[in-house]
C-alpha cells in the first residue's frame, strides 16, 4: 500500500500559484479584498493594502503591499482552514513578499 503525504495548507499555499488581480485608477494607494487561489486546492480570502508605484507610460505596479488574512477554504477536506495565530502572520509575511498583484 502506498502512502500519499499530507500536505499542509501553509506547504500548499507556497507551491500554489499566487496571483490576484487588482482593477483601480488609483495612482498612489489601494486597499482591496480579493480571493486568490479560486481554483487550487486552498484559496484565500485576504484584504490588501497596495502602495502604487505609477509611471505614465509604463502603467501601475504594486511597490508595497501589506496582507491581512480574512479566512481561507480547503477544498480537499471542504471545510474553512483553521490556521493558529502564529500559521496566520506566516501566511501574511510570507504573501506580501511573495505575491503578484497585476494592477
């Protein structure tokens, strides 16, 4: 019998596609709640505070971006994640350096 490894959802949120998706006409600042990861097997729900680096001919890109963690779902267990304190601010350390915001 073979054994398929548990993944955590902290080790599953990092090897998920992080993406989300922003629509605003702001040039300097943004806050935004988005859900990333609709489709993968843990999505989130997260609030973002974007800090906007606008260029005129170049468009707008995230320059800094803070992430509050407003709640997650795991669809291999259908059931909300029940992350600790210190799992969360992982989560949200971990998301404002790694995330991608297409603005």
């Amino acid at each position: 019998m073979t054994k398929v490894p548990f993944i955590s959802p902290i080790q599953q949120i990092q090897v998920q596609k992080l993406v989300a998706e922003i629509d605003t006409e702001e040039k300097k600042y943004c806050e935004a709640e988005v859900t990333i990861c609709d489709d993968e097997k843990i999505s989130l729900d997260l609030s973002l505070e974007i800090i906007i680096d606008y260029h005129p001919d170049l468009g707008r890109s995230a320059k800094k971006t803070k992430v509050h963690y407003l709640g997650g779902y795991d669809s291999r267990e259908n059931e909300e994640l029940d992350l600790t304190e210190k799992e969360i601010k992982y989560i949200e350390k971990f998301l404002s350096e790694n995330l991608t915001i297409n603005i």
